[in-house]
C-alpha cells in the first residue's frame, strides 16, 4: 500500500489520545486529518507531529452540530482524500460535575448521545460505503468501561457508549464479507483531561498515559482482531 | 410522473427493466440487479461526493445573491450567480442576480469576514463569474463550512449535505448528486460482487442542472472533470475483450467514460475534461446499459436517454411509469437499459420492435459489443 493510500481520520485530536494517536500515526507515514471543536488545540497536536514523515491536517469543527459529519466528510476528502481508517475518539463526559440520571435533563441527554453515538455513525455513513467499494477499510470505535459497568453518576456518558458499542457491533455484523473491518476499544483509564474533568481527586500516577495507549491501539490495528471485536487497550482482543 | 418529494432513500426501491433487444420492458427492484447481470459484467460507478456547492453572499451595495460552484479552476472558482431565494423558489422564478462587475467584492452571508472578488464574467451569460479568494483550496474549504446543497424546490424541505450523497460517495468533486447510484447500498455492491460482477469507480464532476438563465442553461452541462483510475480501465477493457457487458450507473459515468474514448479512442486511466454532450443521436461505443434515475419527457435527461431507447421504447417507458406511478427526479426510482437483460425471462410490457432505421439516425442501434 502505498503512502498516498495511508489516509486517516481522528476525531478529537486536539488532546489526550486523540492526539496521541495523530502524532503515532504520522509518525508512522499516514496522512492523518485531526477534527476538534479547538484550533489551538490542533495547532499543539500539528506541532507535536510536525517531524512527519506523514502530514496532520488540522480540521476545526464541532460534531455536536448535525450537519457536522456530512461537512467533516467533505473537508477532510479534500485535504487528504477518502480515508482507510476512521477513529472515533471524540467524546463528550455529558454535564460535569457527573450526576445521577435523576439530576440529568434530556437536553443534556441528548447532547451526549448528539457528540457520542449521532456523530460518530454519520461518520461512518458518509466513509463506509466508499471504504467497501475499495476493498476495506478499518473504523476504530472508542469506547469505555463504563459503557458495561454501572458506575452511579456516569449515566449520559455510560448509557451513550454503551449505544456506541451495539451500534459498532451492528455494523459489523451487517457487513460480513464486504472488507469492513469495525473494532471497539475500551482504553481504559488515562491521564487525560476529560479524566480530570469526571475524576478530579484521582491519582493520576496510577493512570496510563494516552501515548502508550495509542501504541497499544496500533498494535491491535496490525494484529488479527476481526470486525466486530471489542478489546481493552494493551488486553488484546476479547469476543463481544 | 410525480418528482419524489421525499430525500430519504426507500428501501424497497423500484426498478423499471427495458431490453431493447427484446421490445420488453419489466418491473423489478433494485434487489433483482445481481440477477439481471451476469459473471464478469462490469458496473461502473461515480465515486464524486456531492459538495455544499451553494453560498449565500452579500454585495457591497448589500443586495443578496446565491452562488453556486460550476468547477473549481487553478487560481479560483467558477459560479453562476442567481437571484435572492431559498430551496422553494425554483430558479426560473427568481429574481434576476445583481450585476457583478470584475473587482465587485461579495462576502459569504453567515460569515461576512470571508470576501471573494470577481475575477471576470462570462461572455456567454453575465451570471457565470470567475471568483478569487484565498486559493481554491480555501474556497472550496469555505463551502465545505458554509454551503448548503444546490437545492430543488420540489422536494418537501431543504437538503442537507447528507442528503445528497450516494452510498460510496466519497471524493467532493459533484456539484449535484450523481444521484442514479442513490440507491446502490453497500448491501447491494456486495450482492453484485458475489455475483461475479465488477463494481468499479471513476470519478466525474457532475455539474449544475439549472442556472436561471436560459442562455446559460441551452449550454449545460458545461465541460466537467473526469478521472479515470487503472483499475477501472482494465476492468473495462478486460469485460470488452470477453464480450463482457459495462453498465453506466448514471449519465455522468457515461460522460466520463465516452468523453475519454471520444479524446483517447479508447477508455484508459487518465484525467480529462469533456465537453461531451448526450442527445438521441449519440451512438454509444463503451457504454452498453444504464443504471439511470427515472425521468420524464421535456427533460434533458429524458432526451439522453434517446441515445439507448428509440422513442417507441421511450414512449412505453413513460406509459410504464405513469401506471405503476413511478417518481422521478434525483430522489426517484430507477431504471436499467441493458441489451440482454430479459433474456429468459418471461412477462412484462412489450412495445413493437423498430426493426429499421431511417437513413443517416445514428441512434438506431444498441451496439453491444464493440472493436
């Protein structure tokens, strides 16, 4: 496969391992288009994965929107081509401080579900399609322990990846044969802002930091997951 | 035949059948086109996203004006202006644009800090501009950011980006929906593939429908962009070496690929313009069927289809559909012109045969294979 062929699309990559996972990857010769709400976020990610060899394209939008993915769609084919992979990491914590669900209003519902679940498959639809009629292509679902657990107080965020995760599994069952390749992983707990944001007295040196992570998510992209495979970062693959 | 007014796509989708080697016609669906072709048949599909080819600006006087892309150039973008209006006036009922002159400024309206200068007018029509402002890429990226889809005032509210996109869509290089392969899901290109059939992709720069300006529209479709990949020409000339059949999805794959075998006399990988226009006196030398939207008569589609159907054909074609009240336009239900495609198969509606074409009509025949 050729470089121009290396084409990848993160969202959230202006921090933690949306950004760790850009810069791995053009480290690695991918073309990678960068989406986040933040530009100067972008430019701290563009700067940090300026020494190439591939080329980050920072791409400012916000997912939340509804006619985002559609847009993001057409921006990102623009500045680097169709992608061979997709890496939903965008994600929202929904209101902080975390609540019950009693203390949580649809509005606030909705947005989560908006940023965690809407978002990412209007993504996908708009990339799928062409990535079957080339043969393949591999879209990486992040998702969380909290989408299986019930953690009291992480009811948006828990419930909304939890949709995440049956989504990417339906997805993946209906498109045995095609060359689609859908993985969920679950990363574990980072040393991220979006952490501090749900945890604020964790310890954070007993957190892993996203660029070891981000390895971990390359080296599960390289290895044999099948598509509708769900793993936990530096865990390999379990069935889902 | 009534437009489809809704953009979701229905998934029982229709599809009208004609043989013009066999004088039939026939319903089915789209499910049924695995079956209508046969191992190592090759389909062509464009691969063009569909661009928010449409911005709202404002003049320096402040007089409102949509432009909407035509093709993006080297150092800039060419646009046809039209009249102020949302996705309910159709374009023949707008206002006439306010005159832009070479050096008018024109600020995008939801965002007043993006500007664009007239770079020049068109001889042939004092709406179609030359643009500048800040590179193409940049243009093209601020309509990405703040266009809408070119809208039509048939459909039961306004489109958004996603409405108009095919399923394997990918590449924004159309204007409007290359919207024939609308209904060829991923489902579908995997029945094909199983089927033995080649489902391959070009890209062609599908441009705009309708300008307001009836001069400018008599020279649609302007010359639009094409690209050619290896693959794609290989599988073509591999099908036509084997006496395989090459299925058009769309007249804009027909454009490219008969474009490129008018420039090159022969379809191979490659970038081009055409300039190519499809009338009933068109004789195909590529492209043997069609995947198409169902169109009525008075359309220039309908017109192209002439180049595959005599008008006999044509004329059962539309008696067809208006009994079986198919709906036409972009968000419509389809049909398949292919030589062979009823062979084996009985029923249907029949029409009588032209068994002989009047002295010089090029479009007599349905060649299948060719030199």
């Amino acid at each position: 496969m050729g470089n121009q062929h290396k084409v990848a699309w993160v969202t959230g990559a202006g921090r933690g391992l949306g950004r760790a996972l850009s810069v791995a990857l053009v480290r690695r010769g991918w073309s990678v288009v960068g989406v986040s709400r933040s530009a100067v976020e972008l430019e701290e990610t563009r700067v940090a994965s300026a020494a190439g060899p591939g080329v980050f394209h920072p791409w400012v939008a916000n997912l939340a929107e509804p006619d985002a993915p559609a847009r993001v769609a057409a921006a990102a084919s623009l500045l680097a081509g169709p992608p061979t992979l997709v890496i939903h990491n965008a994600s929202t914590l929904g209101p902080t401080p975390l609540r019950p669900w009693l203390d949580t209003t649809p509005e606030q519902l909705l947005a989560a579900l908006s940023v965690n679940v809407v978002a990412p498959m209007a993504l996908t639809r708009a990339v799928a399609g062409n990535m079957v009629l080339h043969g393949g292509g591999t879209l990486v679902f992040i998702s969380s322990d909290a989408a299986v657990e019930a953690y009291p107080t992480w009811g948006a965020y828990g419930a909304s990846k939890a949709a995440l995760d049956q989504a990417a599994r339906i997805l993946a069952a209906e498109t045995v044969g095609t060359g689609l390749r859908v993985l969920v992983v679950d990363p574990g707990e980072m040393d991220t802002r979006m952490h501090a944001e749900a945890v604020p007295e964790a310890d954070r040196s007993a957190l892993a930091a996203p660029e070891q992570v981000a390895q971990q998510i390359l080296l599960l992209l390289n290895g044999s997951a099948p598509s509708g495979w769900r793993s936990r970062a530096g865990q390999g693959a379990v069935a889902p | 035949m009534k437009p489809a007014t809704q953009p979701n796509a229905r998934l029982d989708a229709r599809l009208m059948v004609l043989d013009p080697g066999a004088s039939r016609g026939l319903h089915a669906t789209m499910d049924a086109l695995p079956a209508l072709l046969s191992q190592g048949d090759v389909v062509v599909v464009n691969e063009a996203a569909t661009l928010p080819a449409s911005v709202h600006a404002v003049t320096a006087q402040g007089a409102p004006v949509e432009l909407r892309l035509v093709s993006a150039g080297t150092d800039g973008l060419q646009m046809v202006a039209l009249g102020a209006g949302d996705w309910r006036t159709d374009t023949d009922a707008r206002p006439a644009p306010p005159q832009l002159k070479p050096a008018d400024l024109v600020r995008l309206r939801d965002a007043p800090h993006v500007a664009w200068v007239v770079t020049g007018v068109d001889a042939r029509s004092p709406r179609l501009l030359t643009m500048s402002g800040g590179g193409t890429e940049d243009m093209l990226m601020q309509m990405c950011v703040h266009g809408a889809p070119v809208q039509y005032a048939y459909t039961d509210r306004a489109l958004a980006p996603h409405d108009v996109q095919t399923p394997y869509g990918a590449v924004p290089w159309a204007v409007e929906m290359p919207s024939a392969g609308r209904m060829l899901t991923v489902a579908r290109v995997a029945a094909l593939r199983k089927r033995g059939v080649h489902v391959v992709s070009l890209l062609h720069a599908a441009g705009l429908s309708a300008t307001g300006d009836p001069a400018l529209d008599a020279l649609l479709p302007l010359p639009e962009r094409f690209r050619i990949p290896p693959e794609t020409a290989e599988a073509i000339r591999c099908a036509r070496r084997q006496g395989r059949r090459v299925v058009a999805v769309g007249t804009s794959v027909v454009r490219a690929l008969e474009g490129a075998f008018e420039r090159w006399g022969e379809v191979r990988a490659g970038e081009g313009w055409t300039d190519l226009i499809l009338t009933p006196r068109f004789v195909p030398r590529v492209v043997d069927g069609l995947l198409s939207g169902m169109h009525d008569r008075g359309s220039s589609h309908f017109r192209l289809l002439g180049a595959w159907l005599d008008e006999t054909a044509l004329g059962a074609m539309v008696t067809a559909g208006e009994e079986a009240d198919y709906r036409v336009h972009e968000f419509g239900e389809h049909l398949l012109i292919l030589r062979g495609a009823l062979a084996g198969r009985a029923g249907g509606f029949g029409w009588w045969p032209r068994t002989r074409a009047p002295m010089g009509e090029g479009a007599a025949g349905f060649p299948l294979h060719h030199g």
